[in-house]
C-alpha cells in the first residue's frame, strides 16, 4: 500500500472565453478632463484682466482716467463671478463622477468653449457702457452668453445623471441637491436681459448677483447666524 500523500490538482488556466467575458471598465479616466478644463477657467479669467488699463497719456489726470474705468470694473467683477460660479459647479460634477464617455467630453468641451468666449462679451460691456445704443446690444449680448454658460454647465450635469457616469455609492438628496443648485435662474436671467435694453448698468449688477447667489453659501450662513442667535438668547436666560 502506497504512503505517498496525494498531490493537489493544478489549477486549470484561464481559458481565453472566460478573460473575454469579464466585464470591462468603459469610459475615460477624469483626470486629464478636470486638469484641462481647470486650466480653460484660469486662462478666462485671466484675460479678463488684461482688458483693464489706462492710456499713457493719462498722467496729468491719472485719478480721474481711473475712476472712468468704472464700467470695466464692474464687468470685470460680473465675469470674474459668473466663471468663479461655473467653476465651483463644474468641480462639484467632476467630484461626483464615477467616469465619463465620449459624449461627456464634448459636452465639457462646448462648455469651456462658452466660458472661455466671455471675456469677448466682458470688453464689449467695458467699451460700450456710455454709449446709447450700443450698450443695449452690448448688455443683451453679455447676458445670452452667460445664459448659455450657466445652462451649458446643467446639460452636462444631467447628462452625467442619465448616462450613469455618478459614482455608484451617491444618494439621490445628493444628486437632486446638486441639480437644484446648478439649475440656473433662467427667469431673472430673462428679466434682467429685458433690463437691459433699458438700463443696461442695472442688469449687469443683477447678473453680478446672480453670479454671487451661486457662489456665497447662503444656507449655511443662514443656518450659522440662527445658531449664533439661539446661543445669545439661551446665555441671555
């Protein structure tokens, strides 16, 4: 009768059916998208800037050449906002991404190429302020374009939604909290653009306040200053 223990069967090797009937990740990586589309916002705003500037022959009046670039601080500020408040949506969308397909990419691209088309606009609000009619079509102009940045950047969050491209592991509060706040106010966005065929200086500041809406944190500043009252009046008792 034999001692001899009996050897363990080889482990049969992976046919080539198998390897092919392993589910594959689809889609892109979101690395080189969120590092483009950062460097896309920073050049916009950027540019903005560079429109700002006196001439050289400002210098027996240096203060008074300043205080008449008015205009092109306050639409500086506007783009410099509206940009900040797309940026800050866009890198909410990319932190909840799982991944993103090719639709989704395109999709990114035509909202970078609104973003980085509105310090045209921006100058053009700079220029024409003073001037009657044309800051009117200025004004006008200036606010289509902001209306298509802010829908551009709800079009590629939803699109992220539908196409399954959110990491799996997100709540639907989360996504609905999300789509609210990036869902522009289309109605005074409207209204302001209506503005401004009257008073164009009025709804550039109403697009300025729009832009602001987005980027202050209104609720939790709400909820803070409650807090802070509550506190006062328990160490008041």
């Amino acid at each position: 009768m034999s001692t001899e223990e009996p050897q363990p069967a080889a482990a049969p090797e992976p046919q080539p059916e198998a390897e092919a009937a392993r589910p594959r990740r689809r889609g892109f990586r979101t690395g080189r998208l969120e590092a483009f589309s950062d460097g896309v916002f920073a050049i916009a705003v950027t540019l903005l800037i560079l429109d700002i500037g006196v001439s050289g022959t400002a210098g027996h009046d240096l203060l008074g050449a300043i205080r008449s670039l008015w205009p092109s601080y306050l639409a500086y500020v506007a783009s410099f906002s509206t940009i900040g408040a797309a940026w800050l949506g866009h890198n909410a969308i990319t932190e909840y991404l799982d991944r993103a397909d090719a639709a989704f990419v395109r999709l990114n691209l035509l909202l970078l190429l609104v973003i980085s088309f509105l310090p045209f606009p921006t100058r053009l609000v700079a220029e024409f302020i003073h001037q009657d009619k044309a800051e009117r079509v200025a004004v006008t102009f200036y606010g289509i374009v902001l209306v298509l940045a802010t829908t551009m950047l709800l079009v590629l969050w939803r699109y992220a939604v539908r196409a399954k491209l959110v990491r799996p592991d997100l709540a639907d509060e989360e996504i609905e909290l999300l789509t609210e706040r990036l869902t522009p106010g289309l109605g005074a966005y409207l209204v302001l653009i209506v503005t401004g065929l009257f008073k164009p200086v009025i709804a550039v500041i109403g697009f300025l306040g729009i832009a602001l809406y987005y980027i202050i944190p209104f609720r939790r500043l709400s909820a803070g200053f409650l807090t802070w009252r509550s506190y006062k009046k328990h160490h008041r008792r």
